[in-house]
C-alpha cells in the first residue's frame, strides 16, 4: 500500500495480507529425485519439473527459466539448514495458487515462506539469499493483519495493526492486464532514494498515518500525495496521469510501478468503478473487502 521502493532505505511501509495465496503439499516418492508440479487456480499444471536432488538441476522440465529459478531456492536452502534434503528418498511436491498466475499477488514470496516452513528455516533467510526485494511480502505470507514494515540498519521490523475504517467500502483492486516484473523494477528504481532521507521520512510519515486514520478524504489525500512523491523520485508519472486522469477518485500503484494490481479509491460507488474501468478495457476489478485479510 505504501513506501514502495523507498522501504529498501528504512522508509516505513504499509503492507495488506491477502485473502488469497499459495498451498504446498510434500510427500515422500518413489526413486532419488523431486517432481514438481504447480497447478493454477484450475488445478491445471502450469509449471513441471523433474530435478535431481544431487544438485538441483533439471532432468526434465517444461520451463528452464522456472526451473533454474527453483534450483537458487532449493540450494540456498540447503546452505541455510544442511540436513534439509539430505536423504536418499525422493518426493512429489505439488503447489496450488489461489489466484491468477499473472496476477503478480506474490507467487514468489508464498513460495519461498513454504519452502522456508518445509526446511524448517526462516523463510526471511531464504528470500535475502534470493531476492533484492525488501521482505515485506515474506511478512505479508505470515500475517493475518496489516503490518508496518521497516528495514533499517539491517534489521527487520514488522507489527501488524488493525485497519477498519468505514471507507474500504469505497477502494477496489483493479489488474492491469500487465505482469510487472518486480525484481527488475526494484534494480532501476530503489537506488533513487539512497539518501534522499527528505523523501523517506515522508513517506514514513503517510504510512503511519494511514494506519490509523478514519477519514476518507484524507486517505485521499495521503495516496496522492505518496503517488507524487515516489514519481518525483523516480522520474516517472503517476499511473493516474498516465492513465486515468479524468477518474473521480485517486488511483495509486501498488508495488512496481507499471503493471500488476493499482488501489483505485472513489465515493462514486461500485457500479461508477466497474463501468470506468471496464469502459477503459479493465476487467478485473476487486473489492478491497473482499480481498484483504
């Protein structure tokens, strides 16, 4: 929701668990290697491997990119907890979305807190080894509220809160129709706040506010004014401008900027977002309610 980018500089971040995530079920097999398989929201299998588990290569897969992917997971958890892995027995592990593969909700992170929970590790290790994200969307997998989350001087703190205020009646999801490709934004974009502490207290300062406040014109207010600060940094316009300037409400990105999900806020009533977004070929429109934890 908020400090996207700036959280990789101590920027305080508020960060909404979902409703819908990611299942893993291990059983021990047959044989000597791992057999993976993740199956979409459908059940359909939309990723296959069989990887050795010598060195966590592909004997066969119907993805490579996917499958080098898993190896950098599976070996770096293998550094972090040596027993993880160690026998001679095989396993079928199968994954299940709860969500549209190219939704970009946080299939990575889902993953990687899984894996962390089957290798008895913490799942914060694992994604430092793997990921130059912040971490807030490993805290995102194991929390069932809210959290502000912070990194500073190298350590992480997070605490969920509670956010009820009457106005989520009026903030929808709206998909892009873009996958964003997160690691790749975080590289060109987050250096830009390396001592801009100006800007990072600020957004410190939205988040904290956000948090507990009950007023929906001055969320309003918060998200635009967040919206303007992270562009200026970045040097890019807001999605709003780019967009949906003659939307009435605010809509703000959510993550990377460019793709995946945007926080569209109007007292204009569901029936006005649904028609504007679908009139401008967005069709993929959730209720916050619906959709936050």
């Amino acid at each position: 929701m908020t400090g996207e980018y700036a959280v990789l500089h101590g920027a305080k971040a508020v960060a909404f668990p979902l409703s819908k995530g990611q299942k893993m079920l291990v059983r021990n097999a047959r044989g000597s290697d791992l057999v993976w398989e993740a199956l979409d929201e459908n059940g359909d299998v939309w990723f296959d491997a069989q990887i050795s588990l010598y060195d966590f290569s592909a004997v066969k897969t119907s993805d490579q990119e996917i499958a080098d992917r898993l190896q950098k997971i599976l070996k770096s958890a293998v550094r972090l907890n040596s027993e993880f892995l160690s026998t001679w027995s095989g396993f079928k592990v199968e994954t299940q979305l709860e969500f549209p593969l190219n939704w970009g909700l946080g299939s990575s992170s889902t993953l990687l807190s899984l894996v962390g929970d089957w290798a008895y590790i913490n799942p914060f290790f694992l994604h430092f080894e793997v990921s130059n994200g912040s971490g807030y969307d490993i805290a995102c997998a194991k929390a069932d509220r809210p959290i502000m989350y912070q990194v500073k001087n190298d350590e992480i703190q997070y605490s969920e809160f509670g956010f009820s205020p009457k106005f989520t009646k009026n903030l929808y999801f709206v998909y892009l129709n873009v996958k964003q490709n997160t690691e790749s934004e975080v590289k060109q974009n987050a250096d830009k706040f390396k001592g801009n502490t100006k800007a990072i207290d600020r957004i410190s300062e939205i988040s904290k506010t956000i948090s507990t406040n009950k007023s929906f014109v001055k969320f309003l207010e918060l998200i635009k004014e967040h919206e303007e600060i992270i562009s200026k940094v970045i040097g890019k316009k807001t999605v709003q401008e780019e967009r949906f300037g003659n939307f009435n409400g605010v809509v703000k990105s959510l993550g990377a900027w460019g793709g995946d999900f945007v926080l569209a806020a109007s007292n204009e009533g569901e029936d006005y977002v649904k028609k504007y977004f679908k009139k401008n070929g967005y069709h993929t429109i959730e209720k916050f309610d619906d959709f936050v934890l």
